[in-house]
C-alpha cells in the first residue's frame, strides 16, 4: 500500500515509534496515509491503541521489503 509518508523506526525501542509517528502525521495531508516501519513487537499495539486515542484510523499492518513489519494510519484531522 502506497503511503504518503514512510517512517523508518526499525531500530528505535518502545515507545520511540509513537513519538516519531506523532511527530511525523502533521506532514501528512488529511485522508493521506502514513506508514511506519517498526520492528518494535511492542508497535503491534502501541499504533492501533494510539490511533484510537488521537482520533486517527488505523488502516492494518503489512510488510516492508525486507520482511519488517510496517503499520499504515489514515489521518483523519
């Protein structure tokens, strides 16, 4: 799934892939998506319960190229 905006956090520990996707969903126009890419098992959450609370949706998960899991959220506002 083609996202407006990929963050790489492959290697960032809990709970740096929240920051990073809060710190990133402000360059995503609304309707567009993000994905972040996170090898964090913790991210397999942390995105969905995050996007509950924020009021985003959360569209799914999926896999980078390489294998790494990558969450996709849909800025809604």
């Amino acid at each position: 799934m083609s996202a407006d905006v990929e963050i790489d956090c492959r290697d960032l520990p809990c709970p740096r892939p929240i920051i990073e996707l809060a710190k990133a969903l402000p360059d995503v126009p609304v309707g567009g998506l993000l994905a972040v890419v996170a090898r964090d098992p913790a991210a397999r959450h942390d995105v969905p319960a995050w996007c509950r609370l924020r009021g985003q949706e959360y569209v799914g998960e999926e896999l980078a190229d390489d294998g790494a899991p990558r969450y996709v959220v849909r800025r809604l506002g």
